[in-house]
C-alpha cells in the first residue's frame, strides 16, 4: 500500500488511528498492539499477500533467536546462535536480493548459460532486514530489555517506516509503544503530524513525480539510441536530466521521510530523523552524515566500527570507508551502478578526509555547489538500468553538443491547473518552458536555502497557528487528493 493513494489517506489511514485510540480509550492496550500489528501487517501485503510469508518469517526466527538467547547465561553459547541469526537474516536477503545477480555475473565471467531464477524482491526486505539484524546484535550485547513476541512484531512492522525507513532500532520504538502516556490522541500532534504529512505528500507529488517524468523521457531516450539509432539527448538536455533526477530523488525520499514522521506523529511515536537537507552539506563527509542517516549510523556502528573504524592509522580508515560505502551500494540494488555510485561517493569523502585542511577554508557556497554536482554526477550510475547506459549517458553530457531542449523532456511540466493562467496571457506557447524553469528555480531555492519540514514543525510546535499556514496546507492537501490519480511508488520502495 502507498502513503499516496486513495485507500491509504481517505480509509486506511483513519481507520487506524481511529480504533487504535479507542482500544486504548478502554484500556485494551494488548488489543491496540494486536490491532496495529495486523494493520501493518495488512498494509505491508496489500499489494501482494505473497510477501507476508517472508517478514512473518523472519520475525518468528528472529524472536524465537532473541528467546533463547535471553535464557542462556553462557556467552558462547550466545555468540553462536548471534552468528546463526546474522546467517539467516544475509541469507534471507541475499537470497532473494542477490541470487540473480550472482548469476548474472557468473555467466558473464565464466561463458555459462545458468537460467536466472527471478525471484521477487519482498517489498522493504532491505529495511526491515537490517532492523532484526541491529536487534539480533544488541541482544547478543546484553542491550535488549524484556521484549515479549507481540511488542517485538510490533517493532518491526510498525507501517511508517517499514517499507523504506527509518532503520529504527529497538530503544528507539519498544519504549514508545510500551507508554501509556502515548496511547491517548494528542490534537498537538495529530495537526503537526498532518502537517508535516502533507508537506510530505505534496514534495512526492507535485514536485517528485513532476522531475521524474523529465527523467525518464531522458534515459529513455538515451536507451532507445542504444537499441535502434537515432538522434540522442545534447549536453544541455543531459545537464538538465542529470539535475532533474538529483531534485527527483531529493524531494522523492524527504518526502517519504516527512510522511512516515507525520503519520507516527499521529500516533504520539517520534521516529528518528533519517533526512537532514543534505544538499546544504558543505563537504562529502558532512552529506552522509544527513543523508539516509539511520542507514549509516547502522553501517557505522556495526560495519565501520567492528572493523576498525578510524583507529588504526589514516590508511586502514580509508579502507574501510571504501568496504563501506561499497556495502551501502550494494545494500541499494544488486547491479554494478549502485556499487559504483558508493564508491563514487566513497572516494569523495575519502578525498575530503585526506585534504580537509584544504577544503575547509574554501568558501562553504563554493564547497556546497561542488557537494551537490558530485552528488547529482554520481547519480547517473544510481539511475541507470545498466552501467553502459550510465556511461552512454555521460559520453552524452560531454559530448559538447548544444542546441534546442526537446519538447518531450519538458511537456510534463505542464500542469492542467495552470492552462487557463497561461491561456490568457501571450506566453501560452512557452507555458511548460516556464514551469520548467519554476520548478528547478523553486526546487534550488528549497534545497539549498528553506528549513526542512522537520525544522519547521518544531518551529510551529513553539509558536500559535497562523491562518496563513493553515490555508496553505489546505490548499496542497486538496491539490494532492485531485492529482492521486496519477500514483507512483517511492524511489527507495525498489531497495
């Protein structure tokens, strides 16, 4: 099920909340978890039931691990059932993340002809994975409270963030559904919730979904001169592709993040900030540290750190930020893009390890431009089908090749709600040019120079509603519901 459909916002959505705080209203607290387990549970399998086999699986092993581990009073006994459960849960997602592409490459490196199994990528099974596998380890540590089947099920499958993040751990979110305190409906938290859901759904929507159709016209135009000849994108069209896809991405996964924030919001849960204006980032190594950052505080702490992190001299450092960020390529996607695309960005903040002393006292308007190109270059290979396409797709960029944009690329900028503004004015002809330049206009002003959503909720949370906002959040809410019939999956629901 997606945040942005009809069933989610105007049945699903309600409903939950709705029952949800009328079990705790009479003090069914077990029922209220029971309840929003299935209700997770039902969101995760809405659009294919065949996926709920695997996450209740793989909760069941997980807990059953957990269990047993919490009677043994030997470590090593302890460590070994840690090692088994860590086993499990790769082997479950290599299995079904990384099988085809392991035979991929082994028919490419050795001339076979093995069939490739094609396996369905259970939806969020990168996510919810890595989840069990920081609870697996924090167990073995001794960092689990008691934790009984129904809160642990819970934990993992709490439908904000279970398909695309946060990667909470258990200390974040157990504590939170245990707190009678949380159980009752907070109007306070309900309209930032709202507010901040809406700011979500309308960066997805109006501006997310409007880039991407510019994105897709490019490569796919791109991939068809590949296959069949013809007249390919110049340089100027590959620059503007390559920043729409960054805008893209950008408003794309913010906004999942603010809904999933919004929607627990709700629920009196505050998830953990996983999204913090990135592309403000004055270097590389300052950008990872706002970008997907549960997902490198959960490489951090247990692939960096075990490995020896920054303690053993500036070389090994090196080393293992590679080993890193190569994982974090891997972790999105099994193809050689996603692996390049981290070791792009790996070698970025490698380089700004090794020079910072240099690069600090550059100018952070200089440095910020630098970050976000490199970034929205590195892109090209997260974008591309195949690495050859990406590479067609630069040889395209530099190719030096100037002339007029293809009206293709930019017609889905055209909005049905602006044709009668531009049909009376003698600029009709040009009105998609001109919502294209609004928009990249309107999304470098946001990027680079508005507060987050989260920024600005806490900043409302200090001060009295203004009508103003209200307005304006009314008005995007409306504008979403009218255009949901054009519905798209999240970029990151695909790892």
């Amino acid at each position: 099920m997606l945040f942005n459909s009809y069933i989610f916002i105007l049945f699903f959505l309600p409903l939950c909340l709705v029952v949800y705080f009328l079990l705790n209203k009479f003090k069914l607290y077990k029922t209220g978890l029971v309840f929003l387990t299935g209700m997770s549970l039902w969101f995760y399998g809405f659009s294919n039931p065949s996926y709920l086999p695997v996450i209740c699986g793989s909760i069941i092993v997980n807990y059953l691990i957990y269990f047993f581990m919490s009677k043994m009073s030997e470590r090593k006994n302890k460590k070994i059932l840690m090692i088994l459960g860590e086993v499990f849960n790769l082997g479950l997602l290599g299995y079904f993340k990384y099988v085809d592409f392991f035979i991929e490459n082994v028919n490419a490196m050795f001339k076979q002809d093995m069939r490739l199994l094609k396996i369905a990528l259970p939806l969020g099974i990168s996510f919810f994975t890595f989840q069990q596998i920081s609870f697996v380890v924090d167990a073995y540590k001794g960092e689990v409270k008691k934790c009984n089947f129904l809160e642990y099920a819970s934990f993992v499958s709490y439908f904000p963030q279970l398909v695309a993040g946060p990667i909470v751990s258990h200390d974040e979110i157990l504590p939170q559904l245990r707190d009678q305190s949380k159980k009752l409906p907070s109007w306070k938290n309900l309209s930032m919730g709202f507010y901040v859901f809406t700011l979500g759904l309308a960066k997805k929507m109006l501006i997310a979904d409007t880039f991407g159709k510019m994105v897709d016209e490019g490569y796919i135009t791109v991939i068809n001169v590949m296959n069949y000849g013809g007249q390919s994108i110049n340089t100027v069209e590959a620059v503007l592709v390559c920043l729409a896809y960054a805008f893209q991405l950008y408003f794309d996964f913010s906004g999942y993040c603010d809904m999933a924030i919004g929607i627990a919001k709700m629920m009196n849960i505050e998830l953990p900030l996983n999204f913090d204006s990135p592309y403000k980032s004055a270097n590389a190594g300052e950008f990872w540290k706002r970008w997907h950052m549960t997902l490198n505080r959960f490489l951090t702490k247990y692939v960096y750190i075990p490995l020896g992190g920054s303690r053993k001299g500036i070389t090994i450092t090196c080393i293992n930020t590679l080993l890193v960020f190569f994982m974090s390529g891997l972790w999105h996607g099994a193809s050689w893009g996603f692996v390049i695309w981290g070791l792009i960005n790996g070698l970025c903040v490698v380089l700004y390890r090794l020079c910072r002393k240099v690069i600090d006292k550059i100018p952070h308007a200089i440095t910020c431009l630098f970050t976000f190109l490199m970034y929205a270059f590195s892109l090209i290979f997260f974008r591309a089908e195949k690495v050859s396409v990406a590479i067609a797709f630069i040889k395209r960029m530099f190719s030096f090749e100037f002339g007029t944009i293809n009206p293709k690329l930019y017609e889905g900028f055209e909005f049905p709600e602006f044709e009668k503004v531009f049909s009376v004015l003698p600029v009709e002809k040009y009105a998609a040019m001109i919502c294209l330049v609004i928009f990249f206009v309107l999304a470098f002003v946001m990027v680079f120079f508005c507060k987050n959503s989260v920024q600005q909720m806490k900043q409302m949370e200090e001060r009295k509603p203004k009508i103003f906002n209200a307005v304006l959040l009314a008005v995007l809410f409306v504008w979403c519901i009218v255009s949901l019939g054009e519905v798209s999956t999240f970029l990151y629901f695909n790892f």
